[in-house]
C-alpha cells in the first residue's frame, strides 16, 4: 500500500496530519504543493484538485487500497489512520475510552473552530495589532489558554484530553501559529507552557515542526522564540 500525504510548507492543518502519521508509525510519501511568497497554495496541485475539488484545501490524504481511499479535511484524515493503523502496534491517537475519545474529538474541533479562527483573524491585522479586532483576538486566545490551564489543573492530566491525542496535535500547531502572530500563551498559564514543551519535545512533532520553522527562517520570517534552537 503507497499512502501519499498532500501538505504544504506552512500549512497548520497540513502539519498535523503530517504529526499523526509520524506519531502513527505510518510509512508515507510526503508531497509537498507548490507555495508561493504571498502565502497562497498556487498552482493547485491536480490531486489536491481531484480529492478537494471545491475547497482545493491541503491536507489531502491518498491510499492505493481498498479500491482507493481518497481524503481531505485533517480532522477525517486522522480517524481514517486511527481505522487503519489501531493498536497496540500503532500508538493509538484518538482514546479508547468513550468519555475520553468525545472529549478529544471536541477539543480538537475547539482547537480548529474556536480557537484557531482568532488567529486567521491576527494574520490580516499584523500591521496594527493595537487596533480593536486585534486586540479582541488575542485577548480570546488568552482567554482559551487559561480554559486549558484549567482543565490541565481539574484533570491533573499532562495531556489535555488524559493520554496523549489527536487534541494535542491540533493544539498545539495551532498555538505555534498563534504565537508567530502575536498571540502566544506566557507564565500566566505554567501548566500550559509545560504541556507546550512535554508535546514539543516528541521526536515526531520536532521532526515536522522543525523543518517549518527552518523555512520561516529561510524566507527573513519570525520564528517563536520558544522554537528558536
Ligand atoms: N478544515 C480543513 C482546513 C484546511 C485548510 O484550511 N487548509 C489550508 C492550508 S493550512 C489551505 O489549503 N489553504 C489554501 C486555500 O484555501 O486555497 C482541515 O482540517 O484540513
């Protein structure tokens, strides 16, 4: 079986699928789609256009088994690995447990859908992140890191839905890209920053992580000082 992960240099929810399949032990061949300096996904590579034809959205996930598995949206991305690679050979990233899994699968669509919308909000208001939107987008990032800090806190957990999942993966790419926009979490939330750095520290999320900040770098773009090694 040849699966082939579609991402891009700086794609956030390329990012985690990328995560999930490294996490996973999943063998993969990684395309990366053309990208362009004005930060658009230009030209559409024709598999993203064949599997996303009306979102032309990367990650795009294919399999040559089963008559062809064909996939986009990261989210559908990862229950699809989890299906297909289970436990205990596979580490599992959705839990096993019913509260647990629910609890995962909600703070990943959070992290995606609430949280992250703040920080597609920053990216347009760069130039003056003293104006009033921008203000309010932070301010509801850091009103989301301390909901974290509290549930970290109640849960006496060092993941935030019990064992490391999905809902760590999503979070934490997307609080990467909150911090290079100005809105990154600080001592406010310790067991925040200390689950940022546990999470970090994962041979698979480095592994990926890294080679996006050495392209960032590469461009004369701002890299998280939590990341500059
Ligand atoms: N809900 C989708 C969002 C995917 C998404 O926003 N992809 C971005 C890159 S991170 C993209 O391809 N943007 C290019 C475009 O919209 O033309 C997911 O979870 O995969």
């Amino acid at each position: 079986m040849t699966t082939h992960i579609y991402s891009g240099p700086l794609s956030m929810f390329g990012a985690k699928v990328e995560i999930a399949a490294r996490e996973k032990g999943v063998p993969f061949e990684l395309v990366m789609v053309p990208f362009t300096i004005d930060d658009a996904y230009e030209p559409k590579h024709p598999e993203v256009l064949r599997v996303n034809p009306v979102k032309q959205q990367v990650p795009v996930l294919t399999d040559d088994i089963d008559g062809g598995v064909a996939l986009f949206d990261s989210t559908q991305i990862s229950e699809y690995l989890e299906d297909r690679y289970p436990g205990p050979e596979s580490l599992a990233l959705w839990p096993a447990g019913i509260a647990e899994r629910a609890r995962a699968r909600q703070l990943e669509q959070k992290s995606d859908e609430v949280f992250f919308p703040n920080v597609i909000r920053l990216f347009g208001l760069q130039h003056d992140m003293k104006s009033a939107p921008a203000v309010a987008a932070c301010a509801a990032c850091a009103r989301f890191y301390e909901e974290l800090e509290g549930l970290l806190a109640s849960r006496e957990c060092e993941y935030l839905a019990g064992p490391y999942s999905f809902a760590d993966i999503a979070f934490y790419m997307a609080h990467v890209f909150a911090d290079r926009k100005g809105a990154g979490m600080t001592g406010a939330t310790p067991r925040l920053v200390a689950w940022r750095d546990r999470v970090g520290a994962r041979p698979a999320v480095r592994a990926v992580v890294d080679p996006m900040m050495r392209f960032l770098a590469s461009q004369g773009r701002g890299v998280p000082a939590f990341l500059q090694r």
